[in-house]
C-alpha cells in the first residue's frame, strides 16, 4: 500500500515537471510582411537619413512589431527620395521598397550681421541701402529643420536693408526686417537684423571730437637730446650724453630735438652742427683707447675720451618760437681696452706654464726634478694673454680633467713631458670673462740634483 503511494506521488511530480518545461519552451511567430513608415518630415534636397522612418512588422497571428530604421533602412534612390527596409525573420529576408514625402522648404530663419554706419551731422535727405551679411541659415518646413552647409549657404540672398534720413543722423541700434531668397525664389522669413549707426569722433561736428595736436617739426626744439649704439647690438643703446664702448668697437649717434614737454622731435643733418671735438665714426682701434700709451713713444701722453659739443641750427628767417635758441649739447666717448674674442680663440694647451715666475717682463714655467712624486692642481697653470692696449692678463687653471695631476717617481723620470688637462678662466675679468678648456699642457721634468 506504501509502496503504490510513493509511485504516485512520483507519477505526480514528473507530469508536473514536464508541463513546467513545456511552457518555457519558445514559441516562433510568423512573419506575414513588413511596412516602411515615415516618422519625420525632411525638406527637398536633404542627406539621407534613416531615423526618417521605422519598419513595422506584421505577423500571421494578428500582431505587430515596429522597429527604428536605423541599420534597417537604405536608401535605394535618394533622388526620387526611394528607400528599402530589409528584415531578417524565421522565414528568411524580407524586403520592403517605398517612396518618401519631401516637403519644399516653407520658411528659412536668417543669421546676418551689417557693419557699423557711421553717423550723418548734415541734414540727410535720402535713404541708404545697408549691405547685410549672411553668417548662417536654417530652412523650416513642417516639423523639420535643415541647418544648412557652406555649399548651400552659397544659395541664400537677402536685400540689402534701407536706413531712413532721420536714423542716419541719430546713432543708435536700428532692427530690420529681413528680405530674403532661396535657390533663386523668395522665402518668408521672420529674421531680422541690427544696423549700429555710430558717432565719428573724427568729424568736427561730432561732440566728443578734438582738435588733433599739429605734429612737432623743428619750430618746437628747446633742447637736444642724443642715442648712442654699437653696431650690431640693439642691448647698447643709450640716451646718456656719455657714453663707453670698447675697442673693437663702432659707435654710432643720432642727435634729435625735444619740445618743451621732453617729446622726441626727429632732425636733419642740417639742423644741427658739431661746433668742437669730434666723435669717431670707424672701428675703434688700439689707439683709440682711454688711457692708452704708445710703449714706443716717450713722449706720448695718455689718450684723453672722445668729446664733442653740438648745436642747434634754427630757422632764423622765421620767427618762430625758438627763433634764436642757442641750444648745445655735449658728448663724452670712452673706450675701454679689451681683451678680444680673436686673442682667446689663438689660446693653446702649449701656452700655459706650470708654476710661471716673472722677470723682467718674462715669464718663465718652473721646471720640475726626476724621481720625486708630483702632485698638481689646476691653479699651477698660467697663461698670460694681452689686451688690444698691452695690458697683460693671466688665465688661470680651474679644474683637472678626469682626476689627473698626481704622478709616482717612476712617471716622474729625467727627460720626459707629464700632461695634465684641465679647464681654465681669465683670472681677472676687467677687460671681458672667458672661459676654456687646455688638453695635455705640458710639464718638463729635469735631472735630479
């Protein structure tokens, strides 16, 4: 009896398992044929575009499906505005052809801009036409909106705009209607546009004009000014009535004029002239030097800085207001010795002494002896250059190349060259600071005592 209640409850519970599976199972819906819908309006001329329009399917059971167009509908002949919708279904593709709706455009919204007018003081008695530039345009018709591109941009035209007597004398903000074709036909437009009449500061009749200052000219010279310069170097220029240069050196002025309120009035040659002294206008050379002495001359006495004094030259058969004026300003040149880029760049390892001693105006290396361990520094090593003047300046050893510069007695031996490499400086850097690098300088070694 058990037994026959356990083989119906499992009876039970395997029927109800295979309805439950059965019910899940799916169930596949015929397609019957499908239907292309046009959703949106476009206007005439319009890219494609397949958001326009769904698809809706229709099945054989009375139900439908609608689908967006996107990835689903194709143009076929976009000319004649044809497209084809195509739907993968159970029972294979199915295609749809159909022909859309494209409106003519009803209206068209206009962004245009004029320029400026500028405003009439004398009484106006006609109108003035106003050019209007079309910056963009959209075309409206139905729901749809076409902002348009350059190319059909290119199609719209609008009349020019008419300002009226009374608002060409009045500036002010004046908005105007709109005229406007499309492809060559009129379209309505509810657009306008602002026409800007402004006030010309530069009419005399205008309020805020002013008188333009008369531009100064040699009448209004109370004094006389100077710029200095090296050729080629702008950083040089000066306004200083003295002024240094080095030798090397080619110096340049420029006299000009300043009015009573220190404005900059520009002169001709003629307008001035250079009463005593005289400013060197070629390369300044070693003779020219502040200071310098000719070694060979005893007589000669130290070369004093260049000075000059110039005059104002004014028009005396005018009477004008510096009629008279005895204006004069005085120029100072000094030029400093150098020690030149030419003299440094001659600069070899072979010029630097080990340890130099001075006398009598010679320089001599110190000599090292044999057989001892030598340990040097880069301060051991000296040159001595010259200045365009005579002046003499040593160049001085900063820094050893590659930890070089001890040596054991057996490198120090009777006969031999020890090399030592290193970076050097102008020891004083008065007449210019340069730097530089000396590879192998020599050290002599002697025979021993």
């Amino acid at each position: 009896m058990k037994k026959s209640i356990l083989i119906g409850v499992l009876a039970a519970l395997m029927l109800f398992a295979f309805v439950a599976c059965e019910q899940q199972m799916p169930v596949y819906k015929s397609a019957d044929y499908i239907e292309i819908n046009q959703v949106s309006d476009f206007i005439k001329g319009q890219d494609f575009d397949a958001n326009w329009f769904s698809v809706t399917i229709n099945f054989t059971d009375g139900s439908t499906k609608t689908v967006a167009g996107s990835g689903v509908v194709t143009e076929k002949d976009w000319s004649k505005y044809s497209v084809t919708a195509t739907v993968k279904t159970v029972n294979g593709d199915m295609t749809q052809e159909f022909t859309a709706t494209a409106l003519d455009p009803e209206s068209i919204v206009i962004d245009a801009t004029t320029k400026p007018v500028t405003q009439v003081y004398v009484e106006a008695t006609q109108n003035a036409p106003v050019k209007v530039d079309v910056k963009g345009a959209t075309l409206v018709a139905g729901n749809a909106e076409w902002v348009l591109g350059a190319d059909e941009l290119a199609k719209v035209s609008v009349d020019d705009v008419v300002l009226i007597p009374a608002e060409r004398m009045a500036a002010g903000a004046y908005t105007k209607n709109l005229v406007a074709e499309y492809d060559g036909k009129a379209i309505d437009t509810a657009s306008t546009v602002v026409v800007n009449v402004v006030a010309d500061p530069k009419n005399p009749a205008d309020p805020s004009y002013e008188e333009p200052a008369k531009p100064l000219t040699k009448d209004d010279v109370q004094s006389l000014g100077v710029e200095w310069a090296i050729t080629g170097d702008d950083e040089s220029k000066s306004t200083s009535k003295s002024f240094t240069a080095t030798v090397g050196d080619t110096v340049t002025y420029t006299i000009y004029g300043l009015s009573a309120s220190g404005e900059k009035i520009e002169l001709e040659d003629g307008d001035y002239e250079v009463v005593s002294g005289s400013i060197p206008s070629e390369t300044l050379d070693t003779n020219d030097i502040t200071g310098y002495v000719d070694p060979d001359d005893e007589e000669a006495v130290a070369v004093k800085p260049f000075e000059a004094t110039i005059k104002f030259v004014p028009d005396t058969d005018k009477t004008t207001p510096n009629y008279g004026l005895d204006a004069t300003i005085d120029l100072t040149l000094t030029v400093n010795d150098a020690l030149t880029e030419d003299t440094i760049e001659a600069v070899a390892a072979s010029d630097f002494m080990y340890k130099p001693t001075e006398k009598d105006g010679v320089w001599t290396a110190t000599e090292v002896p044999a057989d001892k361990a030598l340990t040097v520094k880069a301060s051991d090593f000296i040159a001595i250059v010259e200045t365009e003047g005579g002046k003499e300046v040593k160049l001085q050893g900063t820094e050893l190349y590659r930890g070089e510069g001890s040596f054991d007695k057996e490198e120090v031996t009777a006969g031999s060259t020890l090399t030592v490499s290193f970076k050097w400086a102008t020891a004083d850097d008065t007449y210019g600071a340069y730097t530089g690098v000396a590879e192998d300088a020599s050290i002599t070694v002697v025979k021993g005592e």
